[in-house]
C-alpha cells in the first residue's frame, strides 16, 4: 500500500475504533451511575471504619489494573485528597483466593479484576472474601461469557457491554478512577457515615471546592447519592469528549508511531515501555497486549530489584535510562506514557534512546509538557487534559488503538 493509502486506512480504523468506545462508555455509564454513586458511600463507611481496598487478577490485563487501583488510592495526586489504604495482589503471589484469606478482614473492600476470564481464580477469591465479611465487586467482560449474577457471588458486579476486551478493561478503568475519585465525597459528609472516626473528626479541606453540594444536610443521603450519579456521568462524558480529542487529533501520530513500530518488528526489534505511577501500570498493560499479539515487549517498571537497585545507587533519575542502556538496541522503539510529559525519568530514557538509534514514542498529557515542547520523542500523542485520571483513560485508548493499527 501507498503511504496514502495506509494513513487513509489507519484514519478510518480509528473511526471505528473511537465509534465503539462512545457507544459503550455512553451506554455503560448511564446504565450504572445511581449504583456506583451507592457504592462509593459503602465504601467510604468501610474507610471510615478502618478497612482497606484489596484488589486482585490474574490474567495480566487484570494484573495491572489491580496494580492501578491501589496506586491511586494510596498516593493521591489530587490536592486535598486523602490516602487511603489498598494493595493490589495478582498471580505471582500465588492462587488469588489464598491470598485474600491470608490478607481480608471483615472491613475491607475486595475487588476482582477479570473475573470470569481466569479459570474461577476470581470468583474463588470473592467467595473468600464474602466469607470473611468484605464489600465485594468484581469487573468482568462480556467477552468472558460471564452471568453477572454468578462472578463470585460479589455484591457488585460490573460488566461493560462490549464484546472488545479492550474497550471493557478502558470502562473498567474510568470505573475504578470515578470511585477513587467520589470516594471522597461522602467523607465530607461525616454524618452520612456510620465509621467511628469519621463521624467524629474530618472537614472538607482543600478538595471543597471541587464539590458545590458540600453544604447539603448531613442527615440526608440521598440528595448527596444523587449529586454523586450525577458527578459520575459528568465524569463519563468528559472521558467520552476526550477520548475524542486524542484518536482524533492524534491520528496521523498514532498512524505513524504504528507503522515505525511495524518496521521494528520486522527488522527483528522489540518494544521497550515504561512511565510512573499509574502511568507505570500501562507500561505492563502495554507490554502485555503486544505480548499476547506475538510481539517482544520489556516492561522497564516490571523488576523492582532492578529499581530499587539504581534509584539507591544512582537516583530515580536513571531508573529507566540504565534500562534503556541493558536492553536498547538500535532495532527497538522506546514507548514512554506520562501524565505530565515532564518526568526527569522519563525524559532521561528519552535522551538515551535517541543517542542508541531507537525509534521513541510519546503518549503524554497537559499540553504535551517538555517531551512536546522540545521534540524529545519521534513520535507524541498528546491528551489535551490537566485531570489525570482522565489522561490516563483516553491514553489507554491510545494504546490499545496502536496495537490495533500495528497489526
């Protein structure tokens, strides 16, 4: 095919691409916004009461969204917000349900990745923690063939409607960030709360102003529930018009990034990924995809020997570039996703790729931070946001379309 003709190609691809993720988020979030505004308080009493999210999968797509979830409960990146206790538990620890009974206590929150998609080890797990007294949600995909009312008997189960595992771990994705998010909602609500120590001691912070219904009765829940249903489809529709922006501002990026990363493969490269944070859990996502489609891929934030082992020795700065330096060859391309597009990590291994000759790709948010301004990577895709938990999702989108369009 001409070049003409395979960015033509790549443009409708991504049409179609962006037409199925409208669909779904619009009829998904509709359909579940009154009950993830119920849950967010139930789960906000168990906080209060001193439980801790537990989040466990197996499959690896499952694996980093467990890792995702407690990263944004446990480090907050939005002013004001507060920590919260959670831990993401997966295969390497052994089978899912021995883990949650060595770990579950009856005021903790599980919940379950991929359940339904990995030989019942989810569902087993939600059993236990039922058992043991926990609130209990489990995400499935429809892909998996999963009867909602069977994925382990949890309270909660989700099911994003669409066959395409990606566009349901994308849902699933705005899901478990518009909990975080709302979360917070009811603990400026200390009498909706039934914790101890909640009803007795918080106060709205430097998080109020992003919540206009704060001076609502505090014996009066529903009005609260209500504003939450409605914060959540706000939030959706927001993901919606984002993801927009990005598959569509981006596509001649994203078609190019995909046919430097074709020509890599050919030549007999591999991908190298990397980021920070929750960034860090779509390095492995990524990783995982091109995996799972026969194609090499080394996630840079996978080994923590190797982290800790640099960041003690050297710094954080060279976490990534050192990697960069072990496994970069001039066959390879560099994909780094950050939120910000300014991390001195992330930059460093930008700057280490080029002098190697790999071919360097760039999903970033903001205005494109220093890694836009500057031409740092070959190839950016820029997600026009300053809420990160919105980059994040519309950058997922990215991804999973450049994957798409690699094949």
């Amino acid at each position: 095919m001409t070049e003409a003709a395979l960015a033509a190609a790549a443009g409708a691809r991504l049409t179609a691409l962006l037409a199925d993720r409208t669909e779904a988020n619009a009829r998904f979030f509709d359909a579940e916004a009154e009950r993830l505004a119920r849950l967010c308080h139930l789960m906000a009493e168990r906080f209060a009461r001193g439980g801790r999210l537990v989040a466990f999968g197996r499959s690896p797509a499952a694996r980093s969204d467990a890792r995702h979830v407690a990263v944004e409960f446990v480090h907050p990146v939005i002013v004001g917000k507060r920590a919260l206790p959670a831990i993401g538990l997966a295969g390497e620890g052994g089978e899912l349900a021995g883990q949650v009974a060595l770990l579950a206590g009856p005021d903790d929150i599980a919940m379950a990745f991929g359940a339904g998609d990995d030989d019942g080890e989810a569902d087993a797990a939600i059993a236990v923690a039922r058992e043991r007294g926990c609130l209990t949600i489990a995400c499935a995909t429809a892909a998996a063939g999963v009867v909602p009312a069977r994925a382990g008997g949890a309270e909660y189960v989700f099911v994003p409607p669409t066959p395409d595992r990606d566009v349901a771990q994308e849902l699933v994705e705005t899901l478990y960030h518009v909990l975080w998010e709302l979360v917070h909602v009811f603990f400026e609500h200390r009498g909706l709360l039934s914790g101890r120590s909640e009803r007795r001691s918080h106060d709205a912070g430097a998080s109020s102003f992003l919540y206009p219904f704060l001076d609502e009765r505090e014996d009066q829940l529903e009005p609260v529930v209500q504003d939450v249903r409605r914060s959540v489809l706000a939030k959706a529709a927001d993901i919606g018009r984002l993801r927009a922006q990005t598959l569509g501002d981006n596509a001649e990026a994203l078609a190019a990034a995909a046919d430097a990363l074709r020509h890599c493969f050919a030549r007999g490269g591999k991908l190298l990924a990397l980021g920070n944070g929750g960034s860090a859990t779509d390095a492995m996502d990524v990783c995982a995809d091109f995996r799972a489609a026969g194609r090499p891929a080394i996630d840079l934030t996978e080994d923590p020997a190797i982290i800790t082992a640099i960041a003690n020795d050297i710094g954080t700065e060279a976490i990534f570039s050192r990697q960069v330096i072990a496994y970069g060859m001039a066959a390879d391309a560099l994909l780094v996703l950050s939120t910000s597009g300014g991390s001195a990590n992330v930059i460093a291994a930008l700057g280490e790729a080029r002098r190697r000759g790999l071919v360097t790709l760039a999903m970033v948010g903001y205005d494109g931070g220093r890694i836009a301004a500057e031409g740092l990577a070959d190839h950016v895709v820029v997600t026009r946001s300053e809420h990160i938990p919105r980059i994040q999702e519309a950058q997922a989108s990215a991804y999973h379309a450049l994957r798409a369009l690699v094949r």
